[in-house]
C-alpha cells in the first residue's frame, strides 16, 4: 500500500538530496516538428529541482496556477539576454525586446530554464526555492506543455509516488492508499 504522508514530504530527500520531478509528453501531431527517425514523436520534457517534495510539489502547483501567457512571460525574461535586458528599467518598458527575443526561441529544440522563488507563509525568511528545466521547440510549446505537466492529478500521483510505501494490507487493494499527517 502507498501513502501520502504530508511530514515524510515536508522533510526529505535527507540529506544534500534534491527533490527532482522529470517528466514527458509528446508534442501534438498539429504541431509542425517532423517525427523522430524511428517514427516516434518528440517530446516535450520537463524537469524540477528543488530542497523537498513538499516544496517541489509546492512550486508545480503554484506554476499549474498560472495563466499559459504568464508562464511564457517569465520564460522569455529568464531566457532572454540579461545584458539587454539591463537597458530597462521594467519588464513592461522592456517590452519590444521582449517580442523579439520569444520569437528567436524557436525550432530547433531548445532548453528553457526558470527559477521560481515564492514566500509559503506571511514571514517574509519563508522562501522556497525551485528551478525548472523545460525542453520543447518553442516558448510558446514550452508554456503549454507546463500546464498540462502540473495537472493536480499529476501532481497527486507525484506525491504519492514519493511517499514510502507500507506493508500491504490484507483487507485492502493495492491501488489503496493511506494517508498520513
């Protein structure tokens, strides 16, 4: 049996350990990207770092939150040219280089990373730190495959599959699972 235990999240992997969550998808037939030599189609993979699982998970449900468009916005500013973009004061001011540089993050393939930070409580030395590596053939492609990739369900299962498992049960199934605070 598996169990959802919220303490075993909050406090491990132990040790210098990180949380890693990697996962892939398939790109649509809709989008234009030939399919790979052995016929198969490629892939949209995302992977998720950060100090535990219940943080990680924390941060991923956060990111599924978050419009598509604000996703691909704060790609593009983490992926963009930091030299250029110091030129500007703000994001908004910085907008014509915005556009520009979203439209060179085009095919071939390409490795997008993002470092999210959130405060989890009202004390502001609450920080939880993550960092995402997103691989797809556009931001655009990249933005979308992260909602898809941070569903609750997935998300759920993500948990479960990092909480330890307990001795079975006779009277209950395997696919029970036991939940623990």
């Amino acid at each position: 049996m598996r169990t959802l235990d919220r303490k075993y999240l909050a406090t491990h992997p132990a040790g210098e350990e990180p949380a890693v969550f990697e996962v892939s998808i398939d790109l649509p037939a809709s989008v234009d990207v030939p399919n790979n030599p052995d016929g198969t189609r490629p892939q949209v993979t995302l992977k998720a770092t950060s100090d535990t699982y219940a943080n990680l998970l924390g941060i991923l449900g956060y990111v599924h939150g978050v419009e598509v468009g604000q996703n691909i916005v704060m790609l593009v500013v983490e992926n963009a040219d930091e030299r250029k973009m110091a030129k500007y004061e703000t994001v908004l001011a910085a907008a014509p280089y915005l556009r520009e540089a979203a439209a060179e993050m085009v095919t071939p393939f390409r490795t997008f990373t993002q470092t999210l930070e959130l405060q989890t409580s009202e004390d502001e030395n609450s920080m939880v730190t993550a960092s995402l590596e997103i691989t797809a053939p556009s931001i655009t492609h990249a933005g979308l495959a992260l909602k898809s990739m941070t569903r609750p369900h997935v998300l759920n299962e993500l948990a479960i599959s990092f909480s330890p498992e307990t001795q079975d049960d006779d009277d209950l199934a395997d696919n029970h699972v036991l939940v623990v605070s």
